[in-house]
C-alpha cells in the first residue's frame, strides 16, 4: 500500500469488495480518528483489539488491530445500530453459537 494513502482511500477501496473480505492495512498508517473501540472476536478471543466506523446508512467498517497491521473490512450491519442483524448476516457462526446456546439453558428449565 502507498505511504500517503488516507483512511478515506482505504474506505473507498474496502466498500468496493464484498463484505467480509479483508484488507490488510500497515500499521505506520495509524488508526483513523473516528474509530471507535468496540468488542468482537479479537477482543473476545485475545488476538487483537476491535475497532469501527459506523457509516450513516448503518453499514460498518470493521478494523482489527493486530500485532504488526490493521485488518480491515466492512459489515452490512454494525452491532452498535443492529446487534442481532450484525450476527445473523455478518457473523452467523457466532449466531449459531449463541442461538445453541440459548436453546441448550431453556431446555433445561
């Protein structure tokens, strides 16, 4: 990636490709300004920090700081506007956990 590319390029750039598809972002660049901390499965699981842009049609993009770069992609919904349509369609596995999940304690009372 170009040393004076802007976070708003790589915006441009990642909105052009289906959602989910990452893009591995250097480090040196820094995190953009309006991102926002929030948990998702490099929080939860340990292996990164979680951080978005909420887009005002309710679209995110999603940036996971790892060790040495940002990986980088955008959800048709953030869970800080939608947090069940973010599961269901940008995060199914994890719907299906939690969904089991539920399943498993009511059948228990």
């Amino acid at each position: 990636m170009a040393e004076n590319v802007s976070w708003d390029d790589i915006i441009k750039l990642i909105l052009t490709l289906p959602s989910g598809v990452n893009v591995l972002v250097p480090k040196k660049i820094g995190l953009p300004p309006n991102a926002k901390r929030t948990i998702g499965e490099a929080s939860i699981l340990k292996f990164g920090k979680d951080y978005e842009i909420t887009l005002p049609d309710g679209r995110r993009i999603h940036i996971v700081e790892l060790e040495d770069c940002y990986k980088v992609h955008w959800d048709r919904y953030s869970p800080l506007v939608d947090p069940i349509k973010h599961l269901k369609v940008d995060s199914p596995q994890w719907y299906s956990v939690i969904e089991s999940l539920f399943r498993f304690i009511r059948s228990k009372f």
